[in-house]
C-alpha cells in the first residue's frame, strides 16, 4: 500500500498514519495536529510471530511536515527506513522525538530518536549517520554491530533522555531535571566509531563485549568524546584501537577491561586515560560451553578492582608478559576453573601488589614515589 499526502492536515486521531511493512507513506506539506501518535510503524504480523528486525519494503519520507499539540512525533515498533529532509516542525508536542522499540537500525539526521525497552532483545546493526542524535533513559541497549560515524561538523550523539543541549528537548520539560543518565550501549561483535559523543552513561558510556558474541569480535574507536559517565568505555573479547578519544567527568574509569582484550590503548594517544587498565571479571562456563579467555599483554599494567574468579567449566590463560596488580583483590579458581599461567624467560608473567613499583610500565601507578613499598595485597 501506498499513502501520498501532500499539503493536507490531519486532526484528533488515534494515530494520524499507521504503517505496516511493504507500506509507504510520503508526507510533503502536511500538518498533524492533536493525535496521540503521529505516525506508527509495525511489523507485518504485530503480535509478534516473526522477528521485529527486519523491514522487507516500503518506508517513510517526511518534508516540510509540522507535527503540534500530540503526544509523540512517531512510534516504531519495528525499524522502517525513514527520511527526514525539508523544513520540519516537531515542537508543542509531549515528547518530541521518534521513539524507536527495537529492531536494526539506521539513523540519520533529523529528529531524535529515544530508544525504549530496546533490552528486550538483541538487535542486529545500528547505523548512526553524521548529525544523528540516539536518547535514552537508563536501559542498556545491545546490538550486533555498530557503525557510528560522524564528521568533525556533525558528530553522532549518544546521550540522556533528559539531556537538551543534543537533538532539544524530547521530554518536553524545558530542562527542569536536567539530565537523566543513559543506559549503556553494548556491541557484541563489532564496532566501527568516529567522530562520536557518548554522554551521561549510567553504567558505562559505550560497552564492546565479544563474549556473547560469534568470536573474533573487533572494533576501532577514534576521535570520540566520553563525558559523564561512570565508566567510559568497556572492553572485553575483543581486538580494539582506541585513539584520538577524549574521557572527561568519568565517576569511576575512563577505561575498564575484563578478559580478552587485544590491541592499542595507548593513554598517550588520548586524553584523560588512566596509565593501568582497572580489571574486573568472573568467568563461568557451563558442562555443554565451556569458556576459554585469555589476559593478553597490551602494554599496561592490570589493576584488578573488583574480586576476580574463574568459575567451572571456565579456564583462564595468562599470556606471557603480563602484570597484574592489585591493593585488595587477587584472582579466585574455583572448583572445576583451570588457571594457566605462560610466562617466559624474557616475559615473566608478574601478580604482586600495587605499591610495587618494580613492576610494570610505569612502575608507580599509586603516584607515591618510594613513600610504600610492596605489602600483601
């Protein structure tokens, strides 16, 4: 089916365009007025008996449209390809932004989209565009891939719900609370990001995890601003570069590792990363899966800073050149859990305390010169 609407105004309705797949509407010169949703998007079967990630044909084009006085600009349940050129309107509306549900996206400029309840599965790609603006309000959003590329002129922007200065005002408070925190966004196997802002993080800001994942799992992040998070970037199972990148008011971590990371993260090739790697994992398996991860020598030094444990039908392999700190933790094998530790003659593999300084590159993570020398962790 196809709906053309041009210079035409839709008023007091339910939903002003209701769009299933293979369907178009193109709305040029249109007014929507007082409606709950201005246009809403579902699958071809909506209760659901197939998959809410693809969108075979069809699609929506907005120009010149004003969307006043309603509850919400649009609502996909499912990710139709949109377009969204001309002179539009979005404003006098309750929330005025597209709230997206889940599925694999590709987002361009134009209105911010709110990603809600997207943790309910994992989509298979978000593309964001140069200028795109994603808000979201503490749930993490996790997709396959990720290609977030925007330009110096026009970064990707991944922030709060709440957050104005980005995309406006999509909750319509006029910046009475100020912003929220946004849910972290986890890719699982593989990450393309440049020129992109990640903002107001709850747990974390961007989180690259290839454990679940098919293996192999890489990513490069360059030229890319952390800001307000607790942890700015997380890296787990994964062959990552990290360059060019900005962390800036972060709570807790700029970087924080778990097993498997491979690659260069080099703090003098950043701004505001920390000399170490703080460390946390836990790694189980189970009778049919067991787990295999490895702590490779990227150049810095482990921190642990949380208890780390290699549970059963898990096995850890420590790789010859690696040093692993800590002031209060170590690592727990439990019943059923191997640990392997493959140092060299050349590369010993070092475990020792965080005040040793004669370990490690730089030696001195804990900034006291020869104030303390090496205790039980």
């Amino acid at each position: 089916a196809v709906a053309t609407l041009t210079n035409s105004t839709i008023e007091y309705a339910d939903q002003a365009i209701q769009l299933f797949e293979g369907g178009t509407a193109t709305l040029t010169g249109a007014t929507i007025r007082s409606v709950r949703v201005g246009v809403e998007a579902e699958p071809a079967d909506a209760m659901g008996s197939r998959e809410y990630d693809v969108w075979a044909s069809g699609g929506l084009a907005l120009t010149d449209v004003v969307v006043t006085e309603s509850y919400v600009v649009a609502y996909f349940n499912t990710p139709v390809p949109y377009t969204v050129d001309g002179d539009n309107s979005f404003s006098g509306n309750d929330f005025e932004a597209i709230f997206a549900h889940r599925g694999t996206w590709t987002v361009p400029a134009g209105p911010t989209v709110v990603w809600w309840f997207v943790n309910a599965a994992i989509s298979d790609e978000l593309v964001l565009e140069p200028g795109a603006v994603v808000k979201s309000q503490n749930r993490r959003r996790r997709v396959r891939q990720l290609t977030a590329v925007g330009t110096v002129d026009n970064p990707v922007v991944v922030t709060a719900y709440g957050d104005d200065t980005a995309g406006g005002d999509a909750n319509n408070n006029v910046s009475t609370a100020g912003p929220s925190q946004a849910g972290e966004l986890e890719v699982i196997e593989r990450a393309t990001v440049r020129y992109a802002e990640f903002r107001f993080g709850d747990a974390g800001g961007l989180r690259l995890d290839g454990s679940e994942g098919e293996g192999g799992m890489t990513a490069t992040v360059t030229d890319t601003d952390f800001v307000d998070a607790q942890v700015g970037l997380y890296l787990a199972s994964v062959g990552v570069t990290v360059s060019g990148s900005t962390f800036s008011g972060i709570g807790l971590y700029p970087v924080e590792v778990g097993v498997g990371v491979r690659g260069s993260i080099d703090p003098s090739a950043n701004a505001g990363l920390l000399s170490y790697l703080p460390t946390r994992f836990d790694i189980t398996g189970t009778a049919g899966a067991a787990r295999r991860d490895t702590l490779y020598d990227v150049g810095l030094t482990y921190v642990l800073v949380a208890p780390a444990r290699v549970r059963e039908f898990a096995a850890l392999t420590v790789n010859p050149g690696v040093v692993v700190k800590s002031d209060l933790y170590g690592i727990e094998v439990q019943g059923g859990g191997a640990l392997s530790v493959e140092g060299t003659e050349a590369a010993p593999v070092v475990f020792t305390s965080w005040k040793d300084d004669s370990a490690g590159v730089p030696g001195d993570l804990n900034g006291d010169g020869n104030t303390t020398t090496p205790g039980p962790n």
